[in-house]
DNA sequence: GCCGTTTTCGGCCCGACTGTTTTCAGTCG
C-alpha cells in the first residue's frame, strides 16, 4: 500500500508541530511546514517521482535531507523522527496547541509544570485553578481555556468561496459608508480565489485612529470581538466566519494588501528578495532604510522588485515568483474569453429549465454555444433519459435551434458511466451527439485501481468528449473518490479526451492542482457550470478562478473557442 | 532543515494585539 502524498505531508506537520514545542530551532520547523506545503501541491505522487528517478531534493523547500527521509517514509511507511517525538511528547499535545491563545510555548509550560498531556488533562487543570498560578498565565487565560473546552469542535472551520462571498458583500456594504474617500478590499485567501476561505481579510485605508473597526465591532453580525486595536481588528461573524480588519494609511495601500492577500509563503519569498537589496517589505511599504520606495500600489512593489506583476491567484509560493523574475508568468485564462458552456441540464432530466429557456439564458451572457448534457437513464433520480427520449430530445434540440439566433445548441448528454466503464446509452446513439460529457454517479467506494480503470475504460470510447467532475468530490460534504489522478491524466493525453473543471461551487472539481498537473500533460480542459437552472449559468467564474488557479491560459481551455474550432478540437 | 551571480556557513519576514507584566513574551496572521 503506497505512502500517499497528504500523509507524509501530515507527518511533517506532526512533526513540525512537535519540534515547536520542544523548543527546537525555528527555521527547521518551518522547513518542515514548508516542505509540507510543497508535498500537498505536488501533481503527481512521491512513489511515483521516486520511482520515475527523480531528484526529490530538486523540488522546493526539499533538500537531501528531507528527500531521505521522504526516500525512508516510502519504502517503511514510519518516519522515525516524528514516531521518537510522540515518545518525548506524548498525549494531544497538537489538539492542545489548536486552542486559540495557546501556542508551542505555554503548550510546553503547561506539560512541563503541571504534566498536561490531553484536553482532559487540561480541563481538570483548568477547573482546580491551577492553571492560572503558573508564570504567564492567568485568570483570563484559565477562563479562555475552560471556555474553548466546552465548545464542540476545535478543529479549523473553513468556508466555501460562495458562501463567503454572500458574507463578504454584505459586511462591505455595511463598512463602505465609514471608509469614506478611502479604499477597501476583501484580501487573503478569498482574493486569491482558493475554493474554501478560513477567514475574511479586509484592507481599508484611513487614518489608525480611524472609527472603521469601531464600525466592524458594532456589525449586527458580530458574535465576538477577539482583538480590537487601532491598526487591526478582529472578530467572528456569528455564521462562524472570521473577520481580520486592517486599517493603513492611503500610501501603504498596495503594500497593505499585498501583505494582507499573501499567501504567507508568498510574503515571504518577496521579503527574502527585498532582504537580497538591502530593503524592509512590511505591510507600510517597500524601504530602503527609513525611505518608502514604493507601498501605493501592488504594481509598483513588484516592479521594484525586478518582478511581473502576480496576479492573486498564483501567489502560493508554486514557482510564480521565479517565473515572474523571468517574464514568464502564464496569461490567466479570463471570463470573457468563454465563448460556451458544455455542461447543462434542462427539464428534460433535473434541470428546472427547458431547453429554450437555457438556450435564452446562455445568449443573454453572449455565447456563442451551450451544450445540453441531461442525466442518462441510470440517474433514475434525475429522472435520467432512455434511448428513446434521449433521441426525442436530439430531435428537439434540431428543432429549436432553427429558431435561435447567434447561438447554437450542441446535442450532448451527461452520461453515465457504469460500474464497469461502459456507457450508459449505445454507441449508435452516442454517435449522433456533438458533445459527450460522462461521469460517475454511483459506486465510489471501488477500490482506486477498479476506480480509475472504470474511467479509462470510459474514455476508450471514441465519442466520449470530457470527463465530467473527474474526482466527483462535494466541499465539506463528500470525499473524492479513489482514482489515480496521474494515470487519469495521461490517459486522457493519449485519448485527446478533454477533463472537466466543473464550475459548481460544491464541486470545483478538477481542483486547482489537478488542473495546473493536466495543462502539464497537455491535456485541454472544459471549464462548465453543470448548470441546472437559468442563473447557474454565472457559475462560470468560479470555474474561472479555479482553473486561474491552476495557471490555465485560454489555449488551454476548449469553450474558449469558436463553435468552429470547438468542433474541429473535440473530434477525436 | 534549506539555500547560495558576493556566501557551502550563517543567514532565514515582519508587525499588531493581548495578557501578564512593570518592559515584554507569546501568539497570530
């Protein structure tokens, strides 16, 4: 059973965590986060890097070292340093550190002093009152502890973009009043557009003293002010959500929302090329000594930097800052270069639109082409199409597309992939379609090997245009299914089979890392709304975002192109 | 533990807020 890559990206985090608060050098524990890090946005798996003879100590933030012990890890599935950790340090320590106020430190303290190894521990501590007799500690303290103890979860709660985003409007239009002539901005991980968001980060600029987090703490929405200060301000929502709130003067405006967009492994690889010339980069700016050389915008901090301007979604620290040294940052793939959508369902299966409702929708956002792709007849709660509608329907779509105007509607279906890799309609009808997008409903617990050969096995059918959500993966409700994404990937190459990045903002599946690996193999992809109503249809930009994520260029991407290539592109 | 068009050793991002303190360590982002 092969060591997967988010495991041995755990155990660096384990042991990242451990070292911490053991007390060790700090810079060795954030070698360990980093090449955590670096591991998780691996495209393809250790085992197999290894095993195709590559330099593991190449990639970054891994050096001989590490690539030992990852060498190690593989071939024992232990990693001797973190399992002789758990030995000094026994108990939940990780679980202990995960309270918020509570960091390496007094985590060691309150194992040192008072030999608290598990929140029960913890708990028994902090109700005698022994906690706040210790060095540090407090009254105040003791009761954040007993508090944070009675809640349920401690484990990091993260929000889908969507969601966040319903959050992020309301909460400006709420602020936008007391900015006045100043600027604001939602930063952090919600700029940069990943798939789910931890916290909000807003960036506003105005005088410190300014009332704007005084606004924030009196928002109707507010369950608790964690931190309120002049400069930052932070409290949650009572959705759980997280809010930062940063004020900086109007000069510092650029470099404040840089600082506050991060990624933080972003930060400070540009703070590392500041240090290289003698310069500060702080969230004030861009300073050789006490001189500000740059801070109002984010464009003239990277120009002085000697680097292209990164666009948000790339700031990950996954190569970008090296590529934007050397003019080689790609040209992100834009919403307006969508010319179609080649995923939507109608009345017909699930959807609660018909074909010509959908059609019209589609021509009010200017494309040029929808394919209607309803359920196949195993999605019987979809209530899934036989051959006999399915070819009523390609019918249909003939007759109604005579009446439309500058926009052309593709005969497609979504279907089924069966248990075994066949299709779930026979090829003579298969081939009277112009778009085939199939995917898998039902059965995700095969095993990977049985998984990905079920979807290989799919794509040897000629007519098979795309893979529809190839991981089948639902944010915070469904795992992915097994499936060897690297073999997927190559399979499709060799097929010309395009993959899907599907738009709904449940799924954004293919992810961003799956989408960078594919464009990697050159395999082209389809971003698609899987729409099932008129007003999905917008669901596009999220696909946008996810496959900007990935470093797709319209090139890469098939419904950025006309009706006449699309159609060329996808025969196979 | 990583990394190097000055370096194979000596650096490694930087500041705000809180609580416990009498000037700052720890935590957090």
């Amino acid at each position: 059973m092969p060591v997967h890559n988010a495991e041995i990206a755990a155990m660096f985090d384990q042991t990242a965590e451990l070292l911490e608060i053991e007390g060790a050098n700090p810079f060795r524990v954030r070698a360990y986060r980093k090449a955590a890090r670096t591991i998780e946005a691996l495209p393809k798996s250790l085992t197999s890097l290894l095993a195709a003879g590559e330099d593991l100590s190449k990639l970054p933030g891994i050096g001989k070292d590490l690539a030992a012990k990852i060498a190690g890890i593989l071939a024992s599935g232990k990693f001797e340093v973190l399992q002789s950790l758990k030995r000094e340090l026994p108990g939940e320590l990780g679980d202990i550190a995960a309270i918020p106020g509570l960091g390496p430190k007094r985590v060691k303290i309150l194992y040192d002093r008072l030999h608290i190894r598990t929140l029960e521990d913890l708990r028994r501590a902090a109700r005698a009152g022994r906690i706040r007799e210790l060095k540090g500690f407090g009254e105040k303290s003791e009761q954040r502890i007993l508090v944070a103890l009675g809640k349920p979860i401690l484990t990091e709660k993260r929000f889908k973009l969507s969601v966040a985003e319903a959050e992020a409007e309301a909460l400006i239009k709420y602020v936008k009043p007391f900015v006045g002539r100043g600027q604001i901005a939602v930063a952090g991980s919600y700029r940069r557009r990943r798939e789910t968001v931890g916290d909000l980060d807003i960036v506003v600029t105005g005088r410190k003293t300014s009332t704007i987090s005084d606004r924030l703490v009196d928002y109707e929405n507010v369950s608790e002010v964690v931190a309120h200060g002049p400069a930052r301000t932070t409290v949650i929502l009572r959705s759980g959500l997280q809010v930062d709130l940063r004020v900086v003067p109007a000069q510092s405006y650029g470099s404040g929302l840089m600082y506050f967009t991060g990624s933080k492994a972003h930060n400070i690889a540009l703070r590392g090329l500041a240090n290289d010339r003698g310069w500060k980069l702080n969230e004030y700016g861009l300073f050789d000594g006490k001189r500000r050389i740059a801070g109002a915008s984010e464009a003239e901090i990277y120009k002085k930097l000697g680097l292209a301007y990164v666009p948000p979604e790339l700031r990950e620290d996954r190569g970008e800052v090296a590529r934007a040294r050397a003019r080689q940052l790609p040209h992100l793939v834009q919403l307006g270069d969508i010319r179609g959508d080649l995923h939507a369902h109608t009345t017909w299966s699930d959807g609660t639109a018909t074909i010509a409702e959908m059609a019209a929708a589609a021509k009010e956002r200017g494309y040029e082409y929808l394919a209607i792709t309803d359920h196949s007849k195993h999605v019987t709660i979809a209530h899934g199409l036989d051959s006999a509608r399915l070819a009523r329907q390609i019918d249909e779509i003939e007759r109604v597309n005579e009446t439309l105007d500058g926009l052309t509607l593709l005969k497609g279906s979504e279907v089924d992939i069966l248990a075994d890799g066949r299709l779930d309609f026979p090829d003579r009808l298969l081939s009277r379609l112009d778009v085939v997008v199939a995917s898998v409903h039902y059965k995700f617990d095969l095993s990977r090997e049985a998984q990905t050969e079920r979807i290989v096995r799919a794509m040897d059918n000629p007519h098979v245009t795309i893979i529809g959500h190839p991981t089948g993966r639902l944010i915070g409700a469904r795992e992915p299914y097994e499936v060897d994404m690297e073999r997927l990937i190559a399979a499709a190459k060799k097929r010309n089979c395009c993959l899907e990045i599907n738009a709904e903002p449940d799924r954004l599946d293919l992810n961003d890392i799956h989408a960078q690996a594919a464009k990697g193999a050159g395999v082209k992809l389809a971003i698609s709304t899987d729409a099932h109503a008129t007003h999905a249809l917008a669901y596009m930009r999220f696909g946008i975002d996810q496959a900007r994520r990935g470093w797709l260029e319209a090139d890469d991407v098939i419904n950025t192109r006309s009706l006449a290539k699309l159609k060329k592109s996808i025969k196979r």
